[in-house]
C-alpha cells in the first residue's frame, strides 16, 4: 500500500508524532496507535453526525485491534486514514490506515467495532439515518457497503484480514 491509496478512506488526517510518544526502546509505544485511531474515529464520527445526538445515544467502541507493521520515531508525520467498511444492525466496523511520510509506507492497521448505546447504556438500532450518511460518506470514496445478496453473511476484506491471510494461508478467503 502506498500513501495514495489512502484515496479509499473518506477521513484522511495528518498525524505529528511527538517525541512523548516513544518509549525506552526509541520507537512510538503501542498504545499512542490507539490514540491515532481514536482521533480520526471522532473526524469519523463528526463527519456523519454521531457526535450531535450525544444526548440521545453514543457511538462506543466494542472492540478495538491494531497490527504493527513498521516501527515509528519522532519526528514523523503520519496519515491516518478512517473507513467504515460493514454496516451491523447496532453499529458498524472501521477499518484505519497509518502511512508514514519519513518511511513512505503503510506502517500500522487496526479495526474496531462500534456499536450505538442509549441513553442507559444498552445496544441500540443505527438509525437508519447515520447508516444512510456513511453510505454516501464511503461512495465519495468509491466504497459499497450493499450487501452481497448471494451471500449476505460474506464479510468484507480488509487489510487486517490480508495481511493475516500471508501469516496462515489455510486462512478462508
């Protein structure tokens, strides 16, 4: 993946890493990935309207998944890259691109689950509404979300799901 295919994310961000970032071992620690992937969900979010409705319903991550792919030092720039890419009946699963300008590559995936919660807390429809919004959010992009209708429980691929289809190639395809 090169930095231009980050063209298939409808939320593009830049990233500064900042020397706080690294650990003892001169790299960026594991956990700044998260932080990464938290700021471009809420770009996400705010784009499709989630982050009005807080009084009503919030969007909550469920589950949340990060491959290291290449390792990362200040002073960088990343790319961070959000996309939608299944829609579930109380949420939906994003997909996140971390490029790195110094590096020229792909240096980190992740995915997480987001499900909508009410305001007491319990799993929730998507409104029709915000499922609507990321559809056309991810046809700017040139994304289908349509389901399969030969196979409507066909998952998606995704670039976690590539990269651990070269680790275990009895993996399904």
């Amino acid at each position: 993946m090169t930095i231009a295919n980050l063209n298939a994310f409808p939320i593009v961000q830049p990233q500064t890493v900042v020397w706080g970032e690294m650990d003892a071992f001169g790299h960026v620690n594991n956990v700044a990935y998260y932080r990464y992937f938290e700021s471009v969900r809420i770009s996400y979010l705010q784009a499709i309207g989630a982050l009005d409705q807080l009084t009503e319903m919030n969007p909550v991550v469920a589950a949340n998944s990060c491959r290291y792919l290449k390792s990362v030092s200040y002073p960088d720039e990343l790319e961070l890259g959000a996309r939608v890419v299944e829609l579930r009946s109380s949420g939906f699963r994003m997909e996140y691109a971390l490029m790195s300008r110094s590096l020229k590559c792909l240096v980190a995936t992740g995915e997480a689950i987001v499900v909508m919660v009410d305001k007491e807390g319990k799993k929730m429809a998507l409104p029709e509404e915000f499922r609507q919004t990321i559809i056309n959010l991810e046809q700017t992009v040139g994304n289908d979300l349509a389901v399969d209708e030969n196979n409507p429980h066909k998952q998606p691929e995704t670039l976690l799901g590539k990269a651990l289809s070269k680790i275990n190639p009895l993996r399904e395809k």
